[in-house]
C-alpha cells in the first residue's frame, strides 16, 4: 500500500519563533529570523504607514520596523525595555517585527497547522496561515508576506 508514502509527503516539520502582542499569541518559521534583539530606538522614516515606528541599522543594512500590535489592529505599542524586536527576511527584504516578547522557539508539524475560524475581517485573514496548537494555547500563524509594508505599485 502507499499509506506510508502519503504520510511522508504530508509531515513536514517546521521549528517556529514564538512570540506574543498584546497577551496574544504568534509565531513564524524560523527560517525567516535572522536574529531577536533587545529593543533599541528607531529614526522616523517620514511619510511611512503609521504601522512602521521608524527604521534601524543592522550592521549597515537599513530596515524598516513594524508595529505589529498596530498592524494586526491591536492599538499602538509605546515600545520600553521589555519589547523584543524580531529580525526577519522575507524574500530579499529584511524587516524588524516589534513584538512584546518570544515565549519559545518550538517544532511543529506543519500538517497538523488548522485553518484560522473565518469570523475576522478579509483584512486580519491575511495576516494568518493558520493557527497551531501548542499545550493549551492555540499560536496563530503570521503570513509575513502580507504583514510587510507593500511597496508602492506604479498602476496603484
């Protein structure tokens, strides 16, 4: 028989970076971090969307920081000691998360991820690939494609 092959084919095991904003619970592969750092402030990048709290430099490559309590539609984070800031790359950008905190660094079977409730608006769906559970707590997945700030298209 081909149940084993099937099986095979279907788990894939990921390690994810979790994290939380707002008492709320995220992650994202790990395979996206580049490194977690203490918060350290930022320069305003003018005219950025409100969700971008400035830019940093890392090691002379410039990027943007997001928000992600702002972004995800929690309200504004007033970032303090506490606040972690996520490096992550995303295709050929690299991009900062401001996150109140990561919890764990764990691995999961990236069959067993279930599809996100569709009771949010099309707008917060995007943000989530789906949502793992971990213990007892349920840890939503971010789509960092979609939470990166988009870049201006010329027929927008």
């Amino acid at each position: 028989m081909h149940d084993n092959d099937m099986d095979t084919k279907s788990t894939r095991r990921v390690e994810i970076v979790c994290f939380t904003v707002e008492e709320q619970d995220f992650c994202i592969e790990i395979s996206h971090v580049l490194e977690i750092r203490g918060w350290t402030s930022t320069t305003t990048l003018p005219h950025a969307p409100e969700f971008v709290v400035g830019m940093m430099n890392l090691r002379g490559t410039v990027l943007p920081v997001v928000d992600l309590s702002l972004r995800l539609g929690f309200g504004k984070t007033e970032p303090g000691e506490r606040h972690v800031i996520i490096i992550a790359q995303i295709d050929e950008k690299v991009v900062g998360f401001l996150v109140d905190g990561v919890s764990d660094i764990i691995t999961v079977d990236e069959a067993e991820m279930q599809v996100a409730p569709d009771v949010s608006s099309a707008r917060t769906q995007a943000f989530l690939r789906g949502v793992h559970s971990v213990d007892d707590k349920l840890v939503r997945a971010i789509d960092v494609r979609e939470v990166l700030p988009q870049a201006a298209r010329p027929d927008a």
